[in-house]
C-alpha cells in the first residue's frame, strides 16, 4: 500500500517536472521568435525610412537576434536540466 502511493507520488511528480521542462523550452522558443520578427520588422521599417544608414540598422539588428537566440538556447537548457534533475530524483 505504501509502495503503490509512493510510485503515485513519484509519477505525479515526474509527470509534473516533464510538463513543466515542456512549458519553459516553447515559451522560450515563442519569446525568441517573436523577440526575433520584431527586430526583423524594425529592422527594415528603420531601413525603409533612412537607406543611408542600411548597413548600420542591419549590423544592430544582427547582433541583436544573436543575444536573443543565446538567451533562448540557455532557457532550454535550463528547462532540458530540469527535466533531467526530475528523471534523476525518481530513478534515485
């Protein structure tokens, strides 16, 4: 009896860290993508408005979608961590 409420126990929890890893990597992959359509789309506004200063907007933009994305590569690894640190707690 006690057995069968532990593995209870522990599958909620498993079940609950692996939706929650799931959660945290696709609300960073949303974040960065909207986070990366919007510089994009400033990016050619600011173009459009002033050609002369092209290569300067596209270089800003350029290293901002690279701050982005490496802020969306450590979110899902930290949410890929938690997902191992649950595996880990129940295989334990």
């Amino acid at each position: 009896m006690l057995a069968m409420q532990a593995a209870t126990v522990a599958n909620a929890f498993l079940n609950n860290g692996l939706l929650g890893a799931a959660i945290g990597a696709g609300l960073a992959v949303i974040g960065a993508g909207l986070g990366i359509g919007l510089i994009g789309s400033r990016a050619m506004e600011g173009m459009a408005r002033q050609p002369e200063i092209a290569g300067n907007i596209q270089t800003a933009a350029l290293i901002l979608a690279a701050l982005v994305e490496g802020a969306t590569l450590f979110a899902i690894v930290v949410a890929f961590l938690i997902q191992q640190g649950v595996l880990g707690a129940i295989t334990h």
